[in-house]
C-alpha cells in the first residue's frame, strides 16, 4: 500500500480491517493485496469492502460491555 501510494501514515488498522482515504481508495487495490498475500504466503484470500455502518467508538463502548461481563 505504501508502495503504490495509497497510503503513508493516513492508514488505520481496525479489527479486522484498515481503513483508508476514501480518496486514495479505488477498486484494484483488493484485488492487488489479494495477490500480494497470495504470492507472499501462497494462501489465496478473497478482500472485500466492508461497509462503515456504525460509529468506531461504538464498537470500543461494545467491547467495553462485553469485557465487563
């Protein structure tokens, strides 16, 4: 990601995801990491986009529930 300037220091990792500028997001970088993973460690993995329908601090304030039981 770096190499191809997708991303500097702008990039978040976050569960099980990163999170990047929407600006800086276009569809073959999926398919580019996919490739990557798979001649790297030779394990074929299908990434997909994931949709931002909650807020992250939910998610914390919900690992933060769940801890507490």
């Amino acid at each position: 990601l770096v190499k191809n300037k997708y991303v500097n220091q702008d990039a978040i990792l976050c569960f099980d995801g990163i999170m990047i500028l929407r600006e800086k997001y276009n569809t073959e970088i999926l398919k580019e990491l996919s490739n990557e993973i798979c001649n790297k460690i030779g394990f074929e993995v299908k990434l997909e986009v994931k949709g931002m329908d909650r807020d992250y601090l939910e998610k914390i304030k919900d690992i933060e529930i769940i801890k507490k039981l």
